[in-house]
C-alpha cells in the first residue's frame, strides 16, 4: 500500500532526501551569518528604508541582529513588533524607579563563577557570555556575563560542585546563548556535564532556533542524540512573526530527532500584549508542536521599563487564551523573584 500524504512533517530524516530543508544543511554556514550580522542602528534604518533618526549613543549593549531575523521585520514601519525588541531607544535611558540592574538576583545565586544554584534541583550553567541578538528588553542588558562565562578551566569547578550536589538532576545551559558555542565546545561541555552520574537531564535555553535556524544542523542533532542525558530545548519567541519557513524547519528537526520543545515568551507593551497576536503565536506553535510553556512578565532591568505591562491587563490576556485555545496551548504567567527557588504565578 502506497502512503500519501502532503504533510511536510513526514519527510524522511534525511539531509538529502528533502531538498526544502537543504537551506539548513552547512555547519558552518551559522558562523558566517554571525559575522555578517547588522551591527548598527543605521544599518538596520537603512536596510528597512526608515529615516536615520538620533539614535542613542552606542552602549555597552550594542544593537545585535542577525539578517535573518531582520528578513522578518516589515520594511517601513517603525512599529514593528520584531524591530521594536532589537532597535535600541531613547526610553532605554530613563531612570525608573524600581528597575535595576540585576532584577533576578543572579549574582547572590551563584555557586562558583557562572553556575547558579537558585532553582531547586536544578543548576544553572552561563555557558557563553554571547548571545547571536540583543533583546532589548533582556536583563543581561545591564550585567556582562562574559566575566561569568566558562571555559574548560571553570567548567572543572563547575563539575566539582555538580558532584558534590547529589539533588541536582538537570543541568540547564543558559547564557548569553548555548548554540553560540561551536559543536566543539558545546560537545565537551555536554561532555563533562555526563560524567556526573546523579544528573539526568539537558535542559537547553536559546534563542537561536528563531534567530539563526541554520544552527540547527544535522551534525549537532546527530550527537546530542547520543548523548545519555535527556534534552529538554526551550525556545524563546515572543511573536509569530518570528516564525518563519526556516524556524518552523528547525522545530521540525528538533522535534523529529525527538527533543520536546517548549516556548518561553516575555509579555512586552507594543510586541505581544495584544490578545489576538498571543492567540496566534501559541496557534503557530501548537500547530508547529511546540508547547507554550511560559508567559514571562519582564524582569524589572534597568532601561526595559517602557516594555512594562501591568500583570492586571498580563491576567486578563491569558483568561483569554484559555477561552479560546486547548488546555495545553495556554503558557503559565509567572515572574522570577529574587530568592525565589521557582517562578512565581501571577
Ligand atoms: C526560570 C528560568 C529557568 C528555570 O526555571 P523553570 O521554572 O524550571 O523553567 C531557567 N532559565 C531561565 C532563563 C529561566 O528564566
Ligand atoms: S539572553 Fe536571550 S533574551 Fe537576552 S539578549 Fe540573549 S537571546 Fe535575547
């Protein structure tokens, strides 16, 4: 019996057998769509045909976007949800009172240099200081996390410490961004974090499957496949439209090499705090298999305040959800307290 079916999901899991996904195919391609990402507020005015405009002074968190991500925004319009998360404003200057610069409590958290211990059994590792965008709403806005970033010396340490914590089952790899690393360093860390026998899984935060879905090569699925631990990967989309032909590809490998992947969004004023466009990013996702997994109100970061939306409008906006989508497509809302060993609902 011959099996139709039009279904682009059910390809075979081979890179030449499928000729749409063959834009994700080079290892190295990633790389040099790093190098050749935008760099200036000018460039990317340029790029979109918007009027040069007195742009802020450079800070010590420049504008970073990759040409992928800029394919995305709409040309012309200054109000772009997707140019609104990476354009660096004027607001980013104002002092207001309660933002500050380290709103997490990261640094009281840190068990040695890079390896935070504030979530219960579960660690936290800084594995780069970089990331391949600048989200200006991040909370790394404010703390350089390449002082904090390992190397092999440091991740020596950071195994120690693991050692010694025989509660902790997941390792997370946060930054900056994991797939910032090369496959290389990526491995060997993977590698160390195996020799140590009580942890169990591989959680992975990154924003790369839907700022640079090249990264999400054959190569590096094939050995985190064989790796003992078991992957988690949590992607960080605020929109759907993020979610383009290649990132949709991306999920797809992902997903079909059996990682579950879930979303983390962050509500921002002007991007997503809109009920029928946070209806149609968990759509896209769900459609997509990606499970919705976090609402995030915005960590309280100096500069980020003009992103605020008031958790009142944030709760109204997922009661609405929760009307109109299947139970597992709702994200939970929640914010991350200083001290907290969890997030905390709102
Ligand atoms: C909250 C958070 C975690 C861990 O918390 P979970 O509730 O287990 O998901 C890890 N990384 C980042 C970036 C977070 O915000
Ligand atoms: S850590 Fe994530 S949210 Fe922050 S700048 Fe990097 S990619 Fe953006």
């Amino acid at each position: 019996m011959q099996i139709l079916t039009t279904n682009p999901r059910f390809v075979p899991a081979e890179p030449a057998a499928n000729p749409e996904l063959s834009s994700l195919d080079d290892s190295e391609q990633w790389l040099d769509s790093m190098k050749g990402a935008i760099r200036s507020a000018r460039e990317l005015r340029q790029l979109l045909g918007l009027p040069v405009a007195d742009d802020p002074q450079e800070s010590a968190f420049p504008l970073l976007v990759t040409r992928e991500f800029a394919s995305r925004i709409e040309p012309g319009n200054p109000a772009d949800p997707l140019l609104l998360q990476v354009l660096p404003t004027v607001a980013e200057g104002h002092d207001t009172a309660g933002f500050i610069s380290d709103p997490v409590g990261d640094l009281p958290a840190s068990a040695a240099p890079g390896l935070l211990c504030k979530y219960e059994r579960r660690a936290l590792v800084i594995s780069t200081g970089v990331c391949a965008i600048h989200c200006r709403y991040c909370f790394r806005r404010e703390f350089d996390y390449s002082a904090a970033a390992g190397g092999p010396e440091l991740w020596k340490v950071w195994i120690e410490q693991l050692q010694q914590s025989p509660n902790i089952d997941e390792v997370i790899l946060s930054g900056g961004d994991p797939l910032m690393l090369t496959d290389a360093k990526f491995f060997r860390l993977v590698q160390a974090i195996e020799t140590v026998p009580h942890v169990k899984r591989l959680r992975i935060h990154s924003r790369m499957p839907i700022v640079l879905p090249q990264r999400i090569t054959w190569q590096w699925l094939e050995r985190l496949k064989q790796s003992r631990l078991v992957p988690w990967i949590v992607v960080h989309c605020n929109h759907p439209r993020e979610i383009d032909q290649t990132v949709a590809q991306a999920f797809t490998r992902l997903i079909d090499a059996g990682m579950p992947v879930l979303n983390q969004a962050v509500l921002l004023k002007g991007v997503n705090d809109d009920a029928a466009v946070l209806e149609e990013l968990c759509r896209r996702l769900i459609d997509l298999r990606v499970q919705p997994y976090y609402l995030h109100q915005l960590d309280r970061v100096q500069g980020a305040a003009h992103f605020e939306v008031p958790p009142e409008t944030g709760r109204r906006l997922i009661d609405h959800l929760r009307q109109r989508l299947p139970g597992y497509a709702v994200p939970s809302y929640v914010t991350e307290q200083p001290g907290q060993p969890s997030k905390t609902p709102l």
